[in-house]
C-alpha cells in the first residue's frame, strides 16, 4: 500500500485512534453526517484491514496499525475473518503465502496455549517461596 494521500492520511489517524479529541470529534460530525463520506470512511477501513491481511502496509503504517489493533477487539475480530477468507480464496486457488507471525503474536499465543501451566508454575513458585521463609524463620 503507497503512503496515503491528506485524506487518507486523516482517515487513517482517526481509524488507528491517533486524533486528539476535538479532532476527532470534527471527523465524526464531518463524516457520520454525510452517507457518501461514511462510505468512504468504511471502505478505507476495509482497504486498510486487506491490506495488512496481504501483508501490504509499509513496515511504519504496519507498526501504527498493530499497535492500534492490540487492544480493539472488534478490529480484530474483523481482522481474523478477514485472515479466514484470504485462506479460503489462497486455497481454492492453489495460493501459499508464507507466515508472518510476529513475535508478540508468538509470545500472546504461547500465553493463551499454556496459560493454566504457567499458573501452576507461578502458584507452586509462591509456596515454594513461602516455604523458604517459613524455614528461615525457625
């Protein structure tokens, strides 16, 4: 994706939440007051979601745009629907794209994958930890 023109560039601000207040305020009342300019709004929001799923942000906007989306939960589940439907397309026409999973990505997974181990570690670690002071109290 090529660097957005000023339009886009605002859009793109006010979808990635980047917009002081009053600015974004402004957008809204700009934007949601007019159905062709909410069209417009929606379709860059689109193009930008495709655009990260294809992996075609430039490595800055791709930045601000994970940054955004780590805690939007409707952002993401967009996004996860989107990833879906490229896999299902990619598949249906043969089409491998290689994995981009990001690091923080790996790290959340691992997190989610093995969350009550690490609880367990965590809670037999604080015994063991009060057991040493029990100890070194006697």
């Amino acid at each position: 994706m090529s660097e957005e023109n000023g339009t886009n560039e605002e859009l793109t601000r006010y979808l990635l939440g980047e917009m002081a207040d009053e600015e974004q305020t402004q957008l809204e009342s700009h934007y949601f007051a007019d159905a062709q300019k909410f069209a417009e709004l929606c379709a860059w929001r689109d193009s930008l979601i495709d655009h990260f799923v294809s992996d075609e942000l430039s490595p800055t906007l791709r930045q601000r745009f994970e940054a955004a989306i780590e805690n939007a939960w409707a952002m993401n589940e967009r996004i996860r629907f989107v990833e879906t439907l490229q896999e299902a397309i990619d598949a249906r026409h043969g089409i491998t794209r290689p994995s981009r999973v990001g690091v923080w990505q790996s790290f959340r997974a691992f997190l989610a994958r093995n969350r009550f181990n690490i609880l367990a570690a965590a809670i037999v670690t604080l015994l063991a930890i009060l057991a040493l002071l029990i100890v070194s109290r006697l």
